[in-house]
C-alpha cells in the first residue's frame, strides 16, 4: 500500500479519514492507497488583512487595463493578438510548442492531424485553444458559466488532436492521476462529480470574497476536481480567464494568467499543492495577486504598443494616398499578422492580382515582409509579432 504525499488539509484526523478513498479495487492506477477529495467551496478560511494593499494593487492595475479597451473603437484589434499570446503561453505550459509564425499560417488554413505523430498535432492544440477562447464570447448569452460550458469548452480544445479518442466534452468515467508515478490522484468518479455538482452551484452562488478572488478560488478547486482524463490545466487556465471577466464586470476578455504561470510555474505547482496539504489559501491568493498585477501591466503596455502601431501604419498608408483597401488589410494584419495573398483576395473580394499588388505596396512601406518557404505567397507584420510574442 502506497500513500501519497497528497493529503486533505489536517483539520481533524476524523476528517482526513472522511475525504479520502482507498483506490485498491480501482483498475488502471497501480499501486495507490488515497485520493484527495477537495472540501466544498468557500473554504473555511478567513480573509487576512495583509492581503488588502495587494487585492487593492491588482483591481487597480485590472482596471486600467480594462479602461484602456474599453474605449477602443474596434477591441478585436487588440483582443486577438491577445488571445494568440495566450494560447501560446497556455500549450507551453502543457510541453506543446509552435513557432509562432508557422502558428498564424496554420490558422490561416487549419488541417486535421493525420496520426498522433503528426507535428499538425501541437499547431491544431494551440489553434484549438484560442477558438475554445472565442467560444465564450459568441455563445454568453445562451450559455452562462456552468458545467455544460466546461464541457463545450474541452469539446472544442480537444477536436480532432491527441487525446480526442479520451471523450471531448465528457467528464472521465475512470480514475486518473497526474504522472507516473503519481504526483496527484484526483477524486474516484463518484466523489468527483459529487465536487463538479458542489462547483456548479458554487459559480451562482452569493460569494464571500471579492470577485477576483473568487475567481481564482474556484481555479484552484477544477484543478483539484481534475474531471477530464485529458486537457485540465488547458481548460482550468481557459476558466479562469472567464471568471475574471465575468465576475468583474470586463468589457472583454483582456487578462491572462498563462503567462505568468508559465514563468513561475515551480511556484504554481507548489502553491497548488500547499491548499491541499496544508490547507495554504493565503499563499495561493497571494501569489496569484501579484501575477494580475504583472500581467495587467504587461497586457496594458503590449495594447498601448499596439495601438501606437495600428496608428502609425494607417499615418503610412495614408501618406501613401492609400485606399479604404489598404486600410482594411491593416486592421486585418492585427487580428491576424500573417497575409496570404489568396486568403486576402477572398476576404476583400477582389482579384488574386489585386490582392498581390496591395501586399506588395504594404511590403515596400516596410509594414509587412515575405515570408520565405511558405507554401503560398504570403507575407506577415514583424512589428505586431514582435509586440506580442516578446517576453
């Protein structure tokens, strides 16, 4: 008999006892005595006064950012590279990787994997994940937060990659764990759905923190939960960027957290891991805290960089004695930087000779270069990836 060093927070013997449940007649999962079941949310933890001054730093820093994209006559322009970074950042977390540039093509022409050795497999995740992303905002008002978004949610992030024979849009039927050997057993199926029935109720429930904190209280418990046999820290990390925008009161989706996961990610884990062996809130708020702080700062710099970028190139355009063509191209460069020649032609409805010239024209103001090797004529924005693939 193993016991892991996971354990329920030690409030009580009795307690511990009560959360966890023996594995030995569970197949699948070798050698594993115990099961970590997360209490219910809210947990039984009181606020401390400490943490005023950083919650205070972070709505603050959230809300300028949030002012900043309010006010924008087109939010897509910034949003989408936005959404890029993050489902860069988001894969990375997860060992997927793409070069960025390769990536815009890709979602320029997305393709199915043929195999689950096929290198389409990391492009087509990450291109899942900024579609499960936009989800959100075109079905919001039919679908509030709830267990069947989660559920639509991993449906679209796992279409059609590796680990779409493992039920997309289905909670696990079997018990699964985190590595080999086991650094995390999540629920058995019954306790699990028990804790997602708990969860959902939790969502719409009246809260007792301030909603920031209640968003990434309730990260930390799908974590935990863990209901899908593939794709949690994807569809937690998605999650919780809803949250956050929901509960407080964005005009749009404008903070991420990958990021700083990503370059903290020693600190994520145990973090993670101390609220559910110690029951350590305080340090996972904290941490978490600091990191709204950091990627408000960053999101807001990377906007104000883009939007001095959008301007300056309409400026070049329009000293160009540009066209309503060549704008539209523009804008179109900061929703997606790369440009195929076929694919513009297609969107501005004109002609495949039409769309080459303005390209070219755009190439020679130093707005866009070629792309060499690729499959088709194409071209793409250097000072839009450079913005927002930078560390």
């Amino acid at each position: 008999m193993k016991f892991l060093a996971i354990r329920c927070p030690v409030e009580s013997v009795t307690l511990r006892r009560e959360r966890v449940r023996p594995l030995t007649r569970l197949t699948g999962v070798a050698n594993l005595s115990i099961a970590f079941v997360p209490d219910p949310l809210p947990p039984k933890w009181e606020w401390l006064g400490d943490l005023w001054p950083l919650l205070l730093e972070a709505r603050t820093a959230l809300a300028s950012q949030d002012g900043t994209g309010k006010h924008l006559p087109n939010p897509e322009l910034i949003l989408r590279p936005l959404q890029n970074r993050e489902a860069q950042k988001s894969s990375s977390l997860e060992g997927t990787y793409t070069d960025p540039e390769q990536q815009l093509l890709f979602g320029l022409d997305p393709k199915y994997p043929l195999s689950s050795d096929d290198p389409v497999n990391a492009h087509r995740e990450i291109f899942n994940y900024a579609e499960a992303l936009r989800l959100r905002r075109q079905i919001s008002e039919e679908l509030p937060l709830s267990l069947r978004l989660i559920k639509n949610l991993h449906a679209v992030l796992m279409n059609g990659v590796r680990g779409s024979d493992r039920n997309p849009g289905e909670f696990r039927r079997m018990q699964n764990q985190v590595g080999w050997p086991a650094r995390y057993v999540p629920p058995p199926v019954p306790e699990m759905q028990a804790a997602l029935d708990d969860l959902e109720r939790y969502l719409h429930s009246e809260k007792r923190f301030d909603p920031l904190v209640e968003a990434f209280l309730v990260h930390y418990q799908f974590e935990a939960i863990h209901p899908f046999m593939d794709g949690n820290g994807r569809v937690g990390r998605l999650l919780l960027a809803l949250t956050i925008c929901d509960w407080c009161g964005l005009s749009n989706q404008w903070l991420y957290m990958s990021d700083y996961f990503d370059r903290n990610k020693d600190d994520y884990i145990d973090r993670t891991f101390a609220v559910s062996t110690d029951g350590s809130w305080s340090g996972w708020i904290a941490f978490c805290l600091r990191g709204v702080v950091e990627q408000a700062r960053d999101t807001l710099l990377r906007c104000e960089r883009l939007i001095e970028l959008n301007r300056q190139f309409h400026e070049q355009v329009n000293n160009m004695g540009g066209s309503i063509r060549l704008s539209r191209i523009v804008d179109e460069l900061f929703i997606s930087p790369v440009a195929i020649v076929t694919h513009t032609a297609s969107t501005l409805g004109v002609s495949y000779p039409t769309a080459r010239s303005d390209l070219r024209k755009l190439e020679r103001a130093g707005i866009l270069r070629p792309i060499e090797q690729a499959p088709q004529i194409s071209y793409i924005c250097s000072a839009i990836l450079q913005i927002t693939y930078a560390d």
